[in-house]
C-alpha cells in the first residue's frame, strides 16, 4: 500500500460522494432560491412554507436517483474489494 494509492483511494472517494449527493443538493439549493423569489414577491414570511417544500423536493430527488445511487456505491465498493487481494502482497 503506497501512499500513491490510499491519495487515490480518497479522491476517488470524495469523487463519488460528491456525485450521489449532488441531485439533492442541487434540488434543494434550486428549490430554495424559487421559494425566496416567490416569498418576497408575496411578501409572505412563513418559513414552514420554504422548509415542507424543499423537504418534498429533496425526497424526490432522492427516491428518483436513488437506483442510479445504488449502482454507483455498488461499483466503488466491487471496485474496492477487488483492489484487495493487491493490499495484502
């Protein structure tokens, strides 16, 4: 084991966390900039109203990228014990 390898090994890590957990974010951060629009322009203050809408749309996104998800941590970690037959020599 090279410290080459575990660079590797942590790069490729936070590749594919940020990967899987960028629909959510990005749903949220979208969907939270639609509702300041839509507050201000109402003139509505209530944050409940912000808070159930973004924590609908992130559900969504996350039940409809779940199975893309699934596949993506099923690879690295097929990947990962592959890799370690290499790390015991």
């Amino acid at each position: 084991m090279t410290t080459e390898w575990i660079i590797g090994l942590g790069r490729q890590t936070l590749i594919v966390i940020l990967s899987i957990s960028f629909p959510m974010l990005g749903v949220g951060m979208v969907l939270g900039i639609l509702m300041s629009i839509i507050q201000t322009v109402t003139a509505i203050k209530d944050q409940s109203m912000m808070t159930v809408v973004k924590i609908v749309g992130v559900v969504a996104a996350m039940l409809f990228s779940l199975p893309w998800i699934i596949n993506t941590l099923m690879a690295f970690i097929n990947n990962l014990f592959l890799s370690l037959p290499m790390l015991a020599q």
